[in-house]
C-alpha cells in the first residue's frame, strides 16, 4: 500500500512509500553496558558527544576523521593500486567498525522493484531513520521504490555487530522521484521497523546547514561500502571541498560504486555534522546532495519518524 | 539516463552474486554498485558517454570499457552491452 505526504511545497515535497514488508533479523549484541550508556546519554546530551573522540578505533586510540581533519599533509595513501577514482586511492578500511562514527555508517542491501540487486550505504539520524541517496530507495529504471532494503549497520565482514533488518518504509521527495532523475533531489530515507531501533546503540549523526564559506573552509569526511572491496566493509577518506553550489557539494574524495548514500560530514568539537549525502562519481569531483535549509527540513521530519 | 544492461559469466555460465561498479565515466554516474542475479544480469542507469566498468569475483577482476549512445536503447532487442566471462 503506498502513502503520500507532503512537508513543504516545491520539488523537496516529501513522497513515501510503505509495503509491510519489514522484517527484523536481530544478532547478537557485542555493545558493553558502558557503551550503551555512552549512547543513551549521546542521544540526550550534546556534552556527550565530546566524549566520544577518546574512544578505542582497533588497538589505537586514533580516529582518522579526527586526526586527518586537523593533520591533512599527514594523510596516508594507504592502499595505491589500480582502483583509482581520483589520482591515488587514499582509502582507509575501518575495522573494528564498532566505535562512532563508524557503527552509524550502515551497508545497504537494495532489491529493485524489478528484483535486481544493489548495493549502497546509509546513515543513522535517530534510532530507526537512515539517510541515503534517493537513487538508493527509488531507482528510476528499475521499477521505482525499492521492495526491500536491508540495513546492516557497522557490517564489518562477516560481522553484523548491531543486527540487522528490512524495510520498505521508504521517503524521498518529489524532485527525485517525478520525472526523471534529478541530482540536485537525489536523498531519501529507510524508516526502519519499529522494534529494530540501532541508533540508541550506535549513536546518530548530527546534521548541518553550512553556508559556502564555510563549506569550502572545511574538510569533508566520507566512509561507505564500497563494492570493489566486496561491499562488506567499510572505507574513510577525507578532503577540503572543490567547490559548491545551491544543492551540491564537489570533493575529490575517493570512492567506488557501494559509496552512494555516505554520509559526508565535518567534526566540530568532537561533534559529527553530516553536511551532504554522497551520490555521485566523476573524474572532475565526486559530489553529494547538499543539506540546505530545505534538505535539511526534511532530513529532520524523517528523523522524528524513527524517533 | 539509459538502463544498461550487462551479463557476467564463468566458464560460459551466468555467475551469480558477482559486484559490478562503474570506475570511470565520461560522465558523472551514480555511485551504486550493481549485483548480478541468477542469469548473470546487472544494469545501470547512465548518461549518454564512455565508460569502464569494473567485475569482481572472488579474487579475480575483470574490465571493459563501452559506450553509452544517444541514438537509440542499449537494451534495445534484450541486448546486453556488457559482457564479461571470468
């Protein structure tokens, strides 16, 4: 059964579809107590997130959007092969995916409407609402909404950490969806089902509306799964922003086909503020949607769906 | 944008489950990685210009490059544009 709403008016109208096919494939937990608490209180204060930077990525205390944020010339070209998208691939494999923001970043399995399979990569706002590209939930030449996604969040191989689930309670909003694709709209959401709730755990991005200056001052963090490494493990690069305009963001942040949906975000104050959803490759700039006023209008409306 | 369509197959048989990206265009593309099904199919969806993609299977890789034309559907007459045996 599909249900429409309408947030604002223009082509960021919001337009949703729900089938009742959700399912819930829980895993065995492996959060401790003590990061559970963490979360919660993330969830419910901002001072908390301060905390965040000082937990364990692996056997180091070392995050590499902390660090390669504030020590750019030190960034590693960590695996220089042939997989190059723009001059070295600068790609770092994030394992254990288990701290933030790494465990909000989740690995998306996408079937079509028509049946065929995708993959692609979202991110948690709130306990249940996951943002990607609209091309991940609504494929123009593959029948339209997607009849399921299943959201894995913090895959790490054959690892699910946080479980697992499927839905198709999907949003997007009409410039994506009416007509034919258009970039400048290309964002949606997976509201997740209502006893599937991975955001309490792993914590949630926070979300930014950043004029150019300060855009085009920043360095833009991105990790995802890409599907040249297989699509089960996830992958951080990082960048100062090429350029902008109303509704893009052009960086030449390294990614590959998997990626679409990333979040792209700044830290600030140990604090994560997604600024864009990355959706396309070019060998003149990879871009997102940006978060404008609008983008971010209703990034907040479906935030408050998976509440 | 033009739906793409390709085939992935082993030894002659359609491989399934194979991940299939796009590594380098004349154009931008989305950055959505394509799974093959049981017959060995994939697509994309593409602007009108050239092309690599890229197959992976196991540990082999597998490359192609092709052209997306403006005159006419690529998956015109069921035609995959793409194949690739590993």
């Amino acid at each position: 059964m599909k249900k429409l709403a309408f947030a604002e008016a223009g082509d960021d109208t919001t337009v949703s579809v729900n089938n009742g096919m959700n399912g819930v494939y829980p895993k065995p937990q492996s959060v401790s107590l003590d990061s559970l608490e963490v979360v919660a209180n993330h969830l419910e204060s901002l001072e908390t997130d301060l905390e965040m930077d000082r937990e364990v990525v692996g056997d180091e205390d070392f995050l590499p959007d902390a660090y390669f944020g504030s020590y750019p010339a030190e960034s590693p070209a960590a695996s220089r092969g042939f997989e190059v998208v723009i001059g070295p691939d600068d790609r770092v494999k994030i394992t254990p995916t288990t701290s933030f923001p790494w465990r909000a970043i989740c690995a998306l399995r996408i079937t079509a409407r028509n049946g065929r399979k995708f993959i692609g990569t979202g991110w948690l706002i709130s306990p249940r609402t996951v943002i990607t590209a609209g091309h991940c939930v609504y494929l123009h030449n593959e029948g339209g909404w997607a009849s399921s996604i299943e959201v894995i969040p913090a895959l790490d191989g054959a690892s699910r950490p946080y479980g697992s689930a499927s839905s198709s309670n999907l949003r997007s909003v009409s410039g994506w969806t009416s007509g034919g694709p258009n970039a400048d709209f290309d964002y949606g959401a997976i509201i997740l089902p209502q006893n599937f709730r991975p955001g309490v755990q792993t914590g949630v991005f926070e979300l930014a509306n950043l004029n150019d200056a300060q855009l085009l001052n920043t360095t833009l963090n991105l990790s995802g799964y890409p599907g040249d490494k297989g699509g089960s493990t996830q992958w951080f690069d990082k960048k100062r922003t090429k350029s902008v305009s109303p509704r893009r963001i052009v960086y030449e942040i390294d990614t590959m086909g998997g990626q679409s949906g990333s979040p792209v975000w700044y830290l600030a104050n140990g604090r994560r503020f997604a600024v864009g959803i990355h959706t396309n490759g070019s060998a003149s700039g990879n871009s997102a949607t940006r978060i404008n006023a609008s983008v971010l209008t209703n990034l907040q409306n479906w935030k408050a769906l998976g509440a | 944008m033009k739906n793409i369509k390709g085939i992935i197959t082993s030894d002659g048989k359609p491989a399934s489950d194979v991940v299939v990206v796009i590594v380098e265009g004349s154009q931008s593309f989305l950055d959505i990685a394509s799974v093959t099904d049981q017959a060995g199919e994939f697509s994309f969806s593409l602007q009108p210009g050239h092309y690599k993609a890229r197959a992976f299977k196991d540990d082999l890789i597998k490359e192609t490059s092709f052209e997306v034309s403006d005159e006419k559907s690529v998956t015109e007459n069921n035609k995959a544009v793409i194949h690739l045996d590993f």
